[in-house]
C-alpha cells in the first residue's frame, strides 16, 4: 500500500481539494450544498490553522480536513466545526481516519475543547470514523432541510478532549 502523509494545506492545492470537495458533494451524503465554493470562499470560512491534506506518495491530493469557527463570540474560541473529505479513489484507506486523528492533535495543541460535526444518517462510514475517533451522537435534527427535494436528518457529533479541562 502507498504511503500518506499529512500535511498543512496551502493555497496551491486549491484545485485538488475543490475537486475532492465536489466529488463529495455528488455522491449526495455529504452535505446539503451542492456546488463547491470558490477557493476565496473556502479560504474565508475555515481557520488557517487546522487545515490539513493527505498526499500519496505521488504528493497527489488525496483528501483534506478543516475547521470553522462555530461563533465570533470569544467563549466559544475553543469550539470549532470540521468538515473531512476524501478522493473516491482513495476510500477505505484510512485516510479519513489520519486526517481526523492529525486535526485533533492540531486542534488540541491549540486549545480547542470541542471539535463537532454534523452527519447525515445515511453517511454510516462517516459515523462509524467519528465514534472510533471518540465522537459521540449528541443529538439529531430531524427533517432540517430537504436536499435533492427529500427531507434529510442530520446527526450532530462532537468529541470533547480529555486533555483541555
């Protein structure tokens, strides 16, 4: 198997990430969006700091990981939201898994407390990542929204760390 590697996400790997990010969107499970932002548009809505890509030994893209504050208000500075994605190609490799276990130890190394997320049902690989992760189901939001003319719940998580106290 190839080796993957993590890696702070930069500017030049726009394309890459916006293309994974599309393909996510596509497969329908992934988000009530259905059209990837502009990259000025991405860069705006996550943090800087807890922007991560995983490359394959060709340095090929193929998955990202990043955060977005959950308010501008300074009590929830150590609350953040966090989206994860992977190339098609590259599922059921575990790099879903090493991007979330490499944002996690960015996160925590910065004082976050709560990293949450919020999942539709119907994505059970992406439930099953986040509770071997250490999240856990602390709600669901019933028929919130319809997307692609259905109703869809989503199922919010969150992992708090147990080394911010």
């Amino acid at each position: 198997m190839a080796e993957i590697t993590v890696r702070p996400m930069t500017a030049g790997d726009a394309a890459r990430v916006l293309a994974i990010y599309q393909a996510g969107l596509d497969g329908g499970d992934a988000s009530f969006e259905t059209t990837a932002p502009t990259w000025a548009e991405f860069d705006a809505g996550k943090l800087p700091a807890h922007r991560l890509v995983a490359v394959g030994d060709d340095s090929m893209v193929i998955g990202w990981i990043a955060v977005s504050p959950t308010s501008a208000r300074a009590v929830y500075a150590g609350v953040v939201e966090h989206s994860v994605y992977v190339d098609p190609a590259a599922r059921g490799r575990g790099v879903a898994r090493l991007l979330l276990d490499a944002l996690i130890a960015s996160t925590e190394a910065a004082g976050v407390w709560t990293i949450q997320s919020g999942v539709f049902g119907e994505n059970t690989a992406s439930l099953r990542l986040h509770e071997r992760a250490g999240f856990r189901v602390i709600g669901v939001r019933e028929r919130v929204a319809r997307h692609h003319g259905r109703w869809r719940d989503v199922i919010l998580l969150e992992r708090r760390s147990p080394v911010i106290t």
